[in-house]
C-alpha cells in the first residue's frame, strides 16, 4: 500500500499501531467472538476498557484526586452548551475570549444561556498576529467563569500561557491541544475535548472539571449534557459512543507506550519547528503569525502568488500528501500535524513544497 500523509484536522490521521490493533480486534474483541460495535456498554469487558482509559488518561495529564472525568456525546460543540448550561445562571456574566473562529463560536452558543463579556485579545507585532499576555486581558470582575481556547484550530493560534486568575474559574476548549503538550491540570476547573484531533476519532467527548464544581443543575439543562447525571452515571447514562471510545483507549495505551506526554511534546515541537523553519525561508510561502503564538498542531500557510493554490493542492494530493486545504472561512493552506503526524511525514511535505515552488514561482 502506498504510504498516503492525512494532514487533516479532523477527523485525523490515527496512529499507525492504533488502527493495525484496531483492525486486528475488530471481529473478535476480547475473545467474545464478537466485535466490540456489538457489545452492551455494560458488560463487563466495557466496563473495563472504561475505567482503564480513564486510568490512563489520568496518568498521561497526572490528573489530580479532586478532578473527575466524566464523557459525552456531541462533541465540542456540544460542551459549548454544556459548560453555560451547568456553570452558570442566565443573568450572570462570563467571560469569553476571543482568540479566533473557535473561541468565537463557543460565545455565541454561550450567550443563549448567560451574558457574555468578549474580551479580545489578538493582537499585532511587527505586522504579526500575536495574543495580548494574559495579564492584559480585559475581565470583568463579576464574571462567573473564563473561557478560552488555548489551540485555534482553523487559524493556527496557539496560547501557550497557562491562566493565573486569582478567585476566577478558568474553562478551556482543549479539542485541539489535549495531550500534545503538558499542561497543568490545577490551572483549571474545567477543559474539555472532543476526540478527533489528538484522541481518536469523533463522538467521544472528554471533560475534566473539578469535583465541587458539580451540582444540582437547573432543570431545563438536557440530561445528556449534565455534569450532575453524567456523573452518577459513570457517563453511561445513554449508551455512549463505544467505538470512538475503545479507539481513545487505544490512543492512550499508544502514548504511554512511547513515553507520554513528555515525549509526544517533544517530538511536536521537532516537527513544527523544522516546517516553520522552511516556509520562513521560503519566498513562495509565508505564515503571519508571531513565534510566540504559532500553533504546533495546525501550521497555516498561505502562497504569496493564490493562483498557484490549486495547483498546489491538485500536485500535493498526487504525491500522497492529504487534506492541505484550510477550513473555507478562513482559506489558504493548513497542515494540521497531531500526535499522529510522523516526523517523516514532515520532511515529505518541506520536500513537496521545496520542489513546488523551484518548479513554479
Ligand atoms: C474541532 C474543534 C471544535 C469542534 O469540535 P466538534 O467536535 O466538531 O464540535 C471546537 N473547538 C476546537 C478548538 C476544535 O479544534
């Protein structure tokens, strides 16, 4: 089989090892005979692979005592809802930052269910897009919460600051940056990640939230979205996702093989760091966004001539190398290069585009 590179953002790119043991298990799961696709989330075998991955996953974040991990359904979005929905009241303030598309689009959801204060924050630096400190944000003192979103997807924006809000609850988008990178747990009282970036694929979503955070909720909150029920349901009050789920499972199992989150950090670093490197080099390609702010997950790029973007993408596609194009709000082009992502896959694109531009520009 010819070896294709997804530089997709998700769904995305899965770890080679995960799909050979997915595959491999997928008729016979545990020795039931049957796939797990056909196995009651109550079985004892699920049960397992249940409480294992939330073991792993709270040793691969060191996640501490007081935090639980409860799962859903619905995605991010789904959370966008959720979070107002069991943190705060209707006539309440919060804060949202906007940092980018996705940020933005949990605010709107939010302003359904409480006030909204936008606080934002990007700025300019030498003609490159950069995020304001967080000591410069603007928050409202009354505001319930803050939300941001550490990792724009869609604008490749990174906020690698971690929050020191005295007295504040900080919530963070994490869909794109769970376990990419350390982070420090005790930061937040609620992150949240839907599964198809860095986790395993779509369906399953993962929150993280302090323990006294959750509480009776107000009753128009929907049963599938409350922290409350989810929680006394072991996040089996519907029948979840189970197959996004035991890829998570896998996922996990994966990264602690290799050597955790302090490995995998290490090696998207190497990986962002030699792309960036060459498209600044570069006089076809260019990415306006400042060091301090330039995502390791999704590398945005646009070429100073556009006439050359089909061409490119038409050229790329041929040469194995998958899903260049950005999202259509924003346009241009985007490697989205997740945990998945080999270096190899890396050096296969800088050669692609190396060549692309000697031939072309
Ligand atoms: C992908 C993504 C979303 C949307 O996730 P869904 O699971 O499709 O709702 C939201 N926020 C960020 C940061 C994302 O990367």
């Amino acid at each position: 089989m010819t070896c294709i590179y997804n530089f997709s953002a998700g769904p995305s790119m899965l770890p080679k090892e995960v799909i050979r043991k997915a595959h491999k298990e997928f008729k016979n799961w545990c020795n039931l005979g049957s796939s797990v696709l056909e196995i009651s989330h109550r079985s004892e075998e699920f049960l397992n692979l249940i409480k294992k991955s939330k073991q792993d996953l709270r040793t691969l974040l060191k996640i501490p005592k007081n935090y639980t991990i409860l799962f859903f359904h619905g995605g991010a979005r789904g959370q966008f809802a959720a979070v107002p929905m069991n943190l705060t009241k209707k006539n309440k303030i919060v804060d949202y930052i906007d940092s980018g598309y996705w940020s933005r689009q949990a605010a709107q959801e939010a302003r359904k269910y409480c006030t909204t204060n936008i606080v934002d924050v990007i700025s300019t630096k030498k003609r490159k897009k950069i995020i304001l400190p967080m000591k410069k944000w603007v928050i409202d003192n009354q505001s319930d919460y803050i939300h941001y979103c550490p990792n724009e997807t869609i604008e490749g924006l990174s906020i690698y600051e971690e929050p020191n809000f005295k007295n504040k609850k900080i919530v963070g988008d994490f869909s794109s940056t769970l376990l990419s990178r350390k982070i420090n747990i005790k930061k937040y009282s609620l992150i949240y990640a839907s599964a198809q970036k860095n986790i395993g694929t779509s369906g399953i979503t993962i929150v993280i939230l302090k323990k006294k955070l959750i509480q009776n909720n107000n009753s128009l909150t929907p049963s599938i979205l409350d922290y409350n029920i989810a929680l006394k349901n072991n996040s089996l009050f519907n029948t979840p996702v189970n197959f996004s789920w035991y890829l998570s499972s896998l996922v996990f199992k994966w990264l602690k093989k290799i050597g955790g989150i302090k490995e995998i950090e290490k090696r998207n670093i190497k990986k962002a760091k030699i792309l960036y490197k060459f498209i600044d080099k570069s006089k076809l390609y260019k990415n306006n966004i400042h060091k301090n702010n330039r995502s390791c997950m999704n590398v945005i790029f646009q070429l100073r001539n556009e006439k050359l973007n089909n061409l490119f993408l038409k050229q790329s596609q041929i040469n194995n190398l998958y899903a260049l194009k950005n999202h259509k709000v924003f346009g241009g082009m985007r490697a989205s290069i997740y945990n998945a992502m080999p270096i190899k896959g890396i050096k296969k694109l800088i050669k692609f585009m190396s060549n692309f531009e000697k031939k072309n520009f």
